[in-house]
C-alpha cells in the first residue's frame, strides 16, 4: 500500500471514527462509470486485462468494526465494463490472509468439534430491481437494515440483524461472494431480498437465492442429524478437484473408521449453482495481502429476481466486505457510507459518424 493511500486511510478513520454517518454527504453519490469494451476480461482475478484499462476505477472508504485480523477501515477499489451481453465489475481489497475454513470440523481421536476460529471472506454487491426502492438512490443499502434485540447485553452479540425491503412490492438483487460456499467453483451467489420479516421466515427473514432446481442445492451443511459430526466425507477412490473443499459430486457418507485424531472434514458441501441463482460467475485470486473478484453476468438475465442493467442509465448500488466475519456477529461485516452509481456508458452511434 503505498503511503499517500496509507495517509487518507489514517484521516478518514480520524474523521469518521466509530460515528458512520459523521461527514457523509448522501447527496454526493460516487459515480462508477461502465464503458463498453472490444473484448472482455478473463474472469481470473488478474486486473492487468486490457479491458480494465478503459475502465477508470473508484475507491471506496470501507468501515470495518470487526475484523479477525485487526486490520480496520480499508479502501477498496471498484471498476465496471461491459460487452456484448454481459456486465463485468471487479473488487480488490486489503485482506492480510484469505480465509476459506468456515465451520471446518476437527478430530480428536474420539469426538468431533467445529474450528469456530475461522469463517470465510465475503463480498455482496446490492442493486434495487427497478425503481422498487426509491429512497435507495439517498440512502443505499442502510434502509434495508433491520434489527431485532434479544437477549442480555453485550449488544452487538445478541441481536438478531437481518436485511429486508420495506414493502410488498419492493425488491434487491444481492452478488453474495463467498470465499468457501461459491468461490471454488466460480460463482457468486445470486440472491434477492423480499419485504418478509423474521416472524414470517426467522431464519432468513428478508434474504432469499433465486429460483434454482430443487434437487440441485448450490451448498448444504455437512453434519449428521444430531449434529455430533460430519455426515459426508471425500470420496477415497476419487481424488478431491479442488483439495480442501468438499464438493457435493464427490461426497460419500463418512466412514469414521478411516479417520484419526488430528483429521479435518470440510463443513460445508457444495455445488456449482444452477438457474437464475447460478446467473453470477466470477474469478478471483487471492495475492500480496489482497483479494481481486472480478464477476459477470447478462445485462439482462429475463429472471424477475434480478436486476436489469441498460446503457445510458444510472444505477444506484451499494456494497459491503465481511473480513472473516462469523454468522453470530453478522451486523459487523464492513460497510460504505456513500451512495454509489453505476453509469453504463451508451455505445456511440454509427450514424452520428457520417
């Protein structure tokens, strides 16, 4: 990080503080253009793509009130393109070390144990679906905040937090990337947030995947019916694809006679997603104390859980990091303050050149 980034890191933090609304102009969007380029970017986290170089990027103050590493507030760094039928928009940030052991099982020879030490990074990228949520265009993601106090203090370990929109006819289409449950197999969660509460559905109120086969989960939990350890393990005669990581074509159920004290099983299984929840696909890389995710998907998919994106128009949208943030402290995952707009630039006209 070189210093002059450095600098305005330590002077944000000094002027915002724990107050996240202190200096925050909401009437001064920060404005994301996205030009059309000739050829698309490969989606491999490599942001050297002569396609990104037409893109001229923003950075964006990020407010981190947990981080596992003690890192804080960061920059992150935003681009967009787009071309042909697909939109392209990639994301790097300071992230010390990734994380990618989330609810890992452990073995000691006698009982099984979760490694509650570690989760898993994640990125989410939120667009209103249409002109559903006008005062998103003010406000940005924090009006679909909700909180729901329960329990004895501390807090911020107690309430139930969940997002929602604010009205039957309102919708979000939410990029959930997820450096365990989708990164490995080059998707990022496409999902929408609905007016539903938590007495309506109290696991995830509000947050919904879009449709997707019903017999084609894009990840499940790997754990038996008490919930003592893991129900499926690698299968032995088949080589893991991807070594760490427990995909659902390759798991058996678990022989526990071929495990000793000191083993590990994934805790989660998971699926290349398919149908509208699979529109999503990305490529990332983890290098030098930074995650790059770029992601891509059809300007418009047909699916009415996602947004449509149109040249010449302006989009609002907001996002949010969770630097190895666990589900019980979820309110903590790092958030803007500032509006953003994405400006799909119009191709010019031929015509116009005669």
């Amino acid at each position: 990080m070189n210093k002059l980034v450095l600098a305005f890191i330590v002077v944000v933090g000094i002027i915002w503080g724990p107050d996240m609304t202190a200096g925050v102009d909401r009437d001064e969007p920060l404005t994301l253009f996205c030009p059309q380029v000739s050829s698309s970017p490969t989606l491999d986290g490599d942001l050297s793509d002569s396609a990104w170089k037409d893109s001229k990027p923003i950075h964006v103050f990020v407010h981190q009130p947990y981080t596992s590493s003690g890192i804080g507030n960061i920059i992150a760094e935003l681009r967009a393109c787009w071309s042909g039928e697909n939109i392209y928009m990639a994301v790097r940030w300071p992230d010390p070390s990734p994380s990618i052991k989330k609810d890992l099982w452990m073995f000691d020879g006698k009982e099984w144990t979760k490694d509650r030490s570690q989760d898993e990074d994640r990125l989410a990228l939120i667009f209103p679906v249409g002109e559903t949520m006008p005062n998103f265009r003010k406000y940005g993601c924090a009006i679909t905040c909700h909180a729901a106090a329960v329990g004895s203090p501390p807090f911020h370990r107690n309430p139930h937090w969940y997002h929602k929109s604010n009205g039957p006819k309102q919708r979000i289409d939410a990029w959930h990337w997820k450096s365990v449950r989708s990164n490995p197999l080059n998707f990022a969660d496409d999902k929408y947030w609905d007016d539903r509460s938590l007495s309506a559905d109290p696991h995830h109120a509000g947050r919904h995947p879009d449709a997707e086969p019903p017999e084609e989960k894009a990840e499940q939990r790997n754990i038996n019916t008490d919930r003592s350890r893991p129900a499926m393990m690698q299968d032995p005669r088949k080589p893991a694809s991807i070594p760490g990581f427990l995909l659902a074509k390759e798991a058996i159920p678990i022989d526990l006679s071929r495990f000793k004290a000191g083993d590990i099983v994934p805790g989660r299984i998971i699926s290349r997603a398919r149908g509208s929840r699979g529109d999503v696909s990305c490529g990332s890389v983890h290098r030098d104390g930074y995650w790059n995710v770029e992601l891509s998907r059809k300007l418009r998919t047909g699916h009415v859980d996602d947004v449509v994106f149109k040249p010449d128009e302006s989009l609002p949208f907001s996002l949010a990091i969770f630097e190895n943030v666990p589900e019980y402290r979820k309110e903590d995952h790092g958030k803007i303050h500032q509006v953003l707009l994405l400006q799909i630039i119009k191709p010019p006209d031929p015509s116009s050149k005669k």
